[in-house]
C-alpha cells in the first residue's frame, strides 16, 4: 500500500471516534502493519454482565467493523473472569456480582448476536478465563505492583464515591489491571472503549510498558444515550434497545427518542450522510432511521412492516392489526391482574405507576385506579406501543 492508503484508512479509523492516543503512533502502526504484511491485533472487551447486547454496544462492534473491512485482526475478548468483579466505570456504587453459571450463560448468546454486524468467520473470540484462571494467589497479586493507590484513587468515579463516604472495594481497585493484562496478553496494537473507559485503557498502555510491550492505540468512541436521553443506553436504567428485539418492538422504541438525540443515533448507527438527513423532515427522518436500523438487525421486508403498521397505529390512531387476545371474566378482573397475568407489564410497580400516570385506557376511556373491575370487551392500551384486546370468556 502507498501513503495514501494509510490515509484512507485514519479517515475511516476516525470516523464517528471522540479520541485517538495518539494519531501519530496509529500512523506508525499501519505504516509497519503495511510493511511486515501482518494485520493489527484490534481489541475490544465485552463483560457478559446481561444476555442481551443492545445499540449502545453496536457503537463499538461497528468500529471493530472497519477494522475488520481494513484487513486487521479483531478480538472480541469476553471477560468471563472480570465480570466477576465488575467494571467501576461510571458507579455511584457497587455493583451486584454474578455467578460464573450467570456469566457463561450471557456470554453463550454473545457470538449469535454479534454475527449481525461482525463477520464472525473473521472474528477472534477469546475468554480472559482462559489466562486469569490458571494464575495463582500470588501471580495475582504480583499485578498490583503494576499500579499505585494514588494512581487508583485519581479515578473521577473513585473520587465521588469517597468523598461521599461510599464502599469501594479493593477487587474494584483491581479491575483496571486486569483489563490492563487483558491487553498485554493479547499484544494488542489498538483497543477500542467508550468514552468512560479512558481511564482503563491508558493502565492497559502503562502495563503493556512495563513487560516490553508497544503500548496500544486508544480510540474512545461516543457513548450512546439510550430512550431516555439520559443515561447512557444500558439494561440496568431500563432504558436499551436490545438488537435481539421483536422488530416492531424495537421499531416503536427508536421512534420514541428525542428529535435532538436522533441525529446521534444516524452518525453512529448509521452509514447515512448527516447533511442529506438534516433536510429532512424530523418525523420523516425518524421514521426513515427506525427502518433503516430495524433492517440491519431483521429484514427489510420486516422494516417496511413495521413502518406501515407504525404510521397505521400511530398517525391515523388506529390499533395495530395483530393484538394479543386476553380473556375476562366479567367483575371477576381488575386492572391490576389484567397488566400482570397478560404479561402486557411486568411488575406490579410498572403497572401502579403507569395507571398513576393515566397511562392505561381501555377504549379510549382512562382508568386511573389499580382496583377497578374490568368487564368490558374492548382494546386496552397501555402506554403508546402496548395493545391487548379483551374478550368476555364463552
């Protein structure tokens, strides 16, 4: 390859990307993986915290895509082991701990849901069991030489959790050098990481140093707001679009965001050109990036679906064709068992919330009380995108 493919390859390395330390030594990176013909060892961690990878997620597995269409080596490391610790990135406190039974299981679906934006037959998958497990109480303990306490404690997370007087635990203080060896054991040349994970993947640098290592390239991408438009798109704050969705599920979900947080998700779940989109009509680019997004991960034939049955419900306020049949018995069932047994809601909270928050409707007509007697047939409508049809029982 000449210069100018090196270029091409940082302009399409830094597309979408916040960060990159540093651009020079990605330039000396490819101007040596060109020279020795070896592909550049591309990794990105993923701890199988929950079964489910969403559109959050996908902002990595879409850079490591490129990568992939450059010709590199993309490692998609699952962190088995580490996920029995828990990343501190971003916690107001500690996190629950898994079992390993509850991690393997989560980890079991990764690679199906990773096959629909990753070329899996060009994908390295690892597991960092595989190194952390054979080491011994000692090996363990010999990492920490690795880092300083002061060097912890300058964590911003770490510095509000202590200064509002919250529990930190030492195997906390331990997770960055683990993803830190994570990266020496697999000499990585690049690592991939959200924006809130900089603090982890500069000690991965600092460790590849120490054993005689180049240290890796870190290119931080955007973190995804989910539904909410607040917190960052996770399972935990109930507020992901899982790529593993219903496609009308996920259809009615996308078309929920705010206009404002819209343009994000085109310029990093999309290949569509910004400027094109932003001449749109906003409730005709949105429409336009649930179907393209409902595509990528279903079918487009599916997405066209989903479009005409959207504008059906939703524009001329009508209910969906195919509804859930629920059947009652008259003055036999209040609302509160209707939303529960149905499993139109989960729990009992969701449900006393969104009756309290005039929510639930049936015909048309509010019901603002968890006791009320429904005996009615009719179309009961929870929310904007949950429909269930009452039928008295023959």
């Amino acid at each position: 390859m000449q210069k100018t493919d090196i270029d091409k390859q940082i302009e399409i390395i830094k597309r979408g990307a916040v960060q990159i330390i540093s651009e020079e030594e990605l330039k000396k990176k490819l101007q040596e993986s060109i020279r020795t013909k070896r592909p550049l060892n591309i990794k990105a961690g993923f701890d199988p915290t929950a079964p489910d990878i969403h559109l959050g997620h996908t902002v990595l597995l879409r850079k490591m895509r490129q990568f992939q269409e450059l010709g590199h080596r993309v490692i998609f490391l699952i962190g088995d082991f580490t996920a029995q610790i828990g990343d501190p990135t971003g916690r107001s406190e500690k996190r629950k701990q898994l079992s390993k039974e509850e991690i393997l299981q989560n980890a079991a679906t990764y690679k199906k849901q990773v096959s629909k934006v990753l070329d899996v037959n060009k994908l390295t998958i690892v597991f960092n069991s595989e190194w952390f497990e054979k080491m011994s109480a000692l090996d363990i303990l010999n990492l920490t030489t690795h880092a300083t306490v002061s060097q912890i404690l300058a964590r911003e997370d770490f510095k509000q959790r202590l200064s509002k007087k919250e529990d930190i635990s030492l195997s906390e203080f331990m997770y960055p050098v683990l993803q830190g060896y994570d990266s020496m054991k697999l000499e990585a040349d690049i690592e991939l990481g959200g924006t809130d994970q900089i603090f982890n993947l500069l000690m991965a640098r600092d460790i590849q140093k120490d054993y005689g290592q180049v240290p890796q390239v870190i290119i931080t991408m955007p973190l995804l707001e989910g539904t909410d438009g607040v917190q960052k798109m996770s399972k935990s704050f109930a507020n992901y679009i899982g790529i593993n969705e219903l496609a009308s599920e996920m259809f009615g979900k996308i078309m929920s965001i705010s206009d404002e947080l819209m343009m994000k998700y085109y310029e990093l779940l999309t290949d569509e050109e910004l400027p094109a989109i932003k001449k749109m009509h906003p409730k005709e680019a949105k429409l336009k990036l649930a179907q393209t997004i409902v595509a990528e991960y279903h079918f487009q034939d599916a997405a066209s679906q989903c479009r005409l049955e959207f504008e059906r419900v939703f524009s001329q306020k009508e209910a969906p064709q195919d509804i859930a049949i629920y059947k009652i018995s008259s003055g036999k069932n209040t609302i509160m068992d209707i939303l529960i047994t149905s499993g139109l809601v989960k729990t009992k909270n969701e449900a006393r919330r969104l009756i309290q928050q005039g929510a639930v409707t049936l015909d048309g007509a509010g019901i603002n009380k968890e006791d009320t007697l429904i005996s009615n047939e009719g179309i009961l409508k929870v929310g904007k995108r949950r429909f269930l049809r009452l039928l008295k029982k023959s």
